[in-house]
C-alpha cells in the first residue's frame, strides 16, 4: 500500500464494510458486486445471463441496478474482471446512470469500447487501462490487480484493500500451469496476501461440484492436432468467440499444416478484429483470408473457426448445418469440430445442428481424449488450494447456482474454516464485516431487468409486451407444416393486435400471409423442420415487411402446427 494510500484509510472512521451482490448469487451470470465503506463504493463487474425459452421477445437480462442508481455520487469506479459476457454484458446499462471510470486490462476495456460505442455513449477518458500487478486507489479502497489464468485474455483477481481489511475477489478463474499464451497464475501475489491477512474470500463457484483439476489449454491443442492430422477435407472448429486461446491454437496449427483460415460469424470476427489488435491473436501475413476466397480453395487447404457452438438459430454453424449460409457449404468429407462445453439448456439445439450437419456428410467430432474442451474454471483441487493461499476469515462463495455455491462451502469446511465463517448467500443480501465478526444485515431491491432488440429496459416481462401492444403491437402467426411433405397446409392465419391502419387493414395482413408464404417456400426441407429455425426465419421476414410497411416494429409470435 502507498503511504498516501496508507494516510488516506487513517484519516476515516472505522465503520464496517459492506459486500452486496447485486447478481450472480444463485444464478449463472448477472456478477455484479458492490464494495461500500461509509459514502464510497465501488462496483465489481456488469455482467448479464441469457434468458429463458419462455422469456419470448427478450435478448438478454440484466441485473437491477437501482440500488447503484440511489447512490450515484457514492460510485468511485468500475472494476472489470474479464471480458465475457456475463461479466461486462450490462456495462452500457450501468455506465448511462453511473458514468464512473471503468478499469480493466486492454483486452476487456477494447471488448467494452465497442459495446459503449454500439450504444452512443462517449467512454473514451472514462476507460482506464491497468495490467498485472497495478494498483490504483478509488476512495477507500486500493485495488491491486492479480493475473490469473481463464477463457479469455485479461483475466484478473482482484486485491482490494478497505479500512477494515483485504478482500479477494478471485474473478472466474482456474490455475492452468502451462497456458497457451504464457501468462501464467499469480500463485505469490495471493499467497502474499494470506500471509498479510484476508479479510474475506469471494471465490468462484462455477465448478465447485467437479473433482479434481481443470484441463489445461495445451491439451485441447493436442487434440486439434490430431484432428488435422487426419482430415482430408475441410475442417470446421466451432468454439466460443472469446476463447481467442483457443483460436491462437487453431491458427498455429493450421500454419504448420499449411492450411488458411477463415473466421466466420459476426461475433467471431468482432472479437478477433479487437485480439490482433492488441496482440492477443497472431497469424503469419497471409493466413487468414475471408470466407469468399476460402470458398475458392481446395478443401483440404481450409479451416474455418465458426460462431454458434450453442446451436443458436441464426448463428454462423447453423446457418452452414442447414446449408444457407451464403458463402460456406459443407460437403462429404468435412470435418465439424464442437471445441466448447453445452451450455445447460442449449442441448437440443446443438443436437439439431448435429443431425444436419451430418445429413451433409459431415464428420461431426466432439468430447474424446486428449480433450477438445476443457473448462476455464478452477476445480475442486484449485479452489482448495485457493483458500489455502489465501487463509480467509471470512469465506462469500460466489458465481453459481445455490448447489454450487453449498458445495463450495464444504471445501472450505474439509479446508479447516469454520461453518460461522462461511456466508452463504443470495443477490440482494447486505453482507458486513468487521474486521472480527460477518453477519447478513439486511437486503436491498435486486431483480431482472429484461432487454429486448431495441436495447430498451424491461422490469417485468407484462410491462414489456404491454409497450409492444402500445407502441408497435403484436403479430400472431399461426403456420401449419404438413409434418411428412415440409409443404405448408393451407394460408398462414395472422391476428394484429395494438395498432391499425384503417381500412387497408385487410390489404395488410394478406400481403403479411403472401411473405409468411414465401418464407416458407423459399426454406428448405430441413429449415422447415426445426421449428426453431423457422421461427427465426418468419420473425426476420415479417420485421422487415412491418418496419416496411408501417415504419413499425410489432413483437412477432409465430406458432409452428404440424400436421
């Protein structure tokens, strides 16, 4: 600590800290955490989850930030961990109502800056770049950043000094001893810190249930090699756009195997653009090339690294599974390899991109030995050695289910905590230490806000399709599929409710039906039987014709009948 430092924590009351985490307790996803110590806090990542099936017309959600919103003033910075979604996903949201400065490395503020961008909000002295082992003072608090090993470049933990004492806040992390890009774990930095006392402990949870170590990188790395090795046509790696670790290692291989590379999918290309930028993802000139001129190649020349690893409708693989992707096919002889773990709940659409990918005769790889994934999360083993660097008082388990977050619990228990010294919360709870005792203090207004594709806030999903109805309305479209023949049976039924347009109301829906109609005509047979697709496909083309139309943009209900 700086002796400023040191003279600032002397000159303030001793008052208790608090800890409120305002998501991501009880749910994978929301993080978001507030450290409070009299009139100053500061805010531990912005992060959103992906809504339900049920949630119908909402893209994401985001944590409710109405207690940040009453104590703007208090705010003293933004602190990003990383860069994955569930982290730094409501960051516009929380930066429009608390314009603080936002520290993070250079591969999570370059994700962040677009994000700002794509919203109008001007960001540009308010993004603070620091690196391993930089230390910057907010108020009451110094935080000390500490390199750790996860999916994605960037990844810190974070050392915060308080009044009271230090807190760890681990971030997501796992302890990979050989990473790809040679950044490894900062195992002294926390094991100075329990040498000098910790406060508390706020460790991630996300494999708390799962024995063992986390795979290292390099093993996947092993796995794609003898992929390459043995494919005689094309090979398509499908993986999260953020592992850019991952992506290096394709790259690396396919110039030892002498093939070019094509990224494909927005989100991959984005989160490529901003890696090579900063130094992240390096290809010799010439290596990557775009999905056109790989189309031109012969197949065994060619990988692509392609989106939609979540069988996602309208994401790049599933465009390419149901062959109407405009510039990729697959052919008899490829090889589809599926290098990132399903996420709960997303099983049935990469099963229904698998079937199609392998009616086009492709070879679809996924799991085996050495593996093509491995999780970026600390294990069993790496989260006891975690407490045991660190010696907490107190121990907050975060990021996680309910049952993660008990199974974490336990570890500390076997780990020789005491069960008094264990937190056990949810979002919204009001943790406060001192620096001898941690009690639960009360709770503060949490929840989900639903964001739909116009960015706009939700609080409830009744309040979301009630300003539908009032502002653009909704279409109901009810569609038979003969189940055998893929062909439509009969005219599409479409009901408008919350707005009209006179007398050529009826002119309006029949023309609604005709592009219903050759929607589907257009499909192809395997489009028209997921109905997960043609739902996507229907509710693209009749967007379309209303902001057409009527300069409107109604929510689009489309229910899919075979028959």
């Amino acid at each position: 600590m700086t002796t400023r430092a040191r003279a600032e924590h002397g000159s303030r009351p001793h008052g208790p800290l608090q800890i409120v985490p305002l998501g991501g307790l009880g749910e994978f996803g929301n993080n978001c955490t507030v450290l409070r110590h009299g009139s100053d806090l500061i805010v531990i990542d912005a992060g959103l989850l992906f809504p339900e099936e049920q949630s119908l017309g909402v893209n994401f959600v985001i944590p409710d930030m109405t207690y940040l919103e009453e104590r703007i003033r208090e705010v003293r910075g933004i602190v990003l961990t990383h860069a994955h979604e569930d982290h730094v996903g409501a960051l516009p949201w929380l930066y429009q109502k608390v314009k603080a400065p936002v520290y993070g490395s250079d591969f999570t503020l370059g994700l962040a800056a677009r994000r700002l961008r794509e919203h109008g909000l001007p960001h540009e002295r308010q993004l603070k770049r620091v690196t391993a082992g930089d230390e910057i003072s907010l108020g009451p608090f110094d935080v000390e950043f500490i390199q750790v090993t996860h999916s994605i470049p960037g990844s810190f933990g974070l050392a915060v000094r308080t009044p009271v004492g230090t807190v760890i806040h681990t971030g997501d992390f796992k302890m990979d001893q050989t990473p790809t890009d040679g950044r490894t774990f900062d195992f002294q930095s926390f094991s100075y810190h329990g040498d000098q006392g910790v406060l508390a402990l706020l460790s991630d949870s996300t494999n708390a249930e799962v024995a063992g170590f986390s795979g290292s990188e390099r093993q996947v790395g092993e796995a794609l090699d003898g992929l390459f090795r043995r494919a005689a046509g094309r090979i398509v790696v499908s993986t999260f756009s953020s592992n850019v670790h991952r992506i290096q290692q394709v790259v690396d291989l396919a110039v030892v195997h002498r093939r070019k590379v094509a990224l494909i999918g927005s989100s991959m290309i984005s989160t490529s653009e901003v890696a090579a930028e900063l130094g992240y993802l390096r290809a010799p000139a010439g290596t990557l090339i775009d999905a056109r001129e790989a189309g031109r190649l012969a197949a065994n020349r060619v990988v692509l690294i392609a989106a939609g690893s979540q069988g996602e409708p309208m994401s790049a693989l599933s465009r390419i599974a149901l062959d109407d992707h405009k510039e990729v096919s697959i052919e008899a002889g490829d090889v589809v390899v599926l290098s990132a773990r399903i996420i709960p709940g997303n099983e049935k659409s990469v099963s229904r991109v698998i079937n199609h990918l392998y009616r086009r005769g492709a070879e679809v790889v996924a799991g085996g030995r050495p593996p093509l994934h491995v999780s970026g999360h600390a294990s069993q083993e790496e989260l006891r050695i975690m407490l045991t660097l660190t010696r907490p008082r107190f121990f907050i388990p975060i990021h996680g289910e309910l049952r993660q977050l008990t199974s974490h619990a336990r570890l500390a228990e076997q780990a020789g905590l005491p069960r008094d010294r264990i937190l056990l919360g949810e979002s919204g709870d009001v943790f406060e230490l001192s620096e001898k005792e941690a009690r639960l203090a009360g709770k503060v207004t949490v929840g989900r806000v639903f964001i739909d594709g116009t960015r706009e806030e939700v609080d409830e999903i009744v309040v979301r399709d009630r300003r539908h109805i009032s502002e653009g309305g909704i279409v109901l479209v009810v569609v038979a599929i003969d189940r055998h023949t893929g062909h439509l049976d009969g005219e599409p039924e479409i009901v408008s409710r919350g707005f009209s347009v006179g007398s050529g109301d009826g002119d309006l829906l029949r023309e609604a039906s005709r592009t219903v109609r050759r929607c589907i005509e257009a499909a192809s047979p395997e489009e028209r039987a997921d109905r997960g697709v043609m739902k996507a496909l229907i509710q693209r083309d009749l967007k379309r014709y209303f902001r057409k139309a009527l300069d409107r943009r109604p929510m689009i209900i489309p229910a899919i009948i075979e028959t």
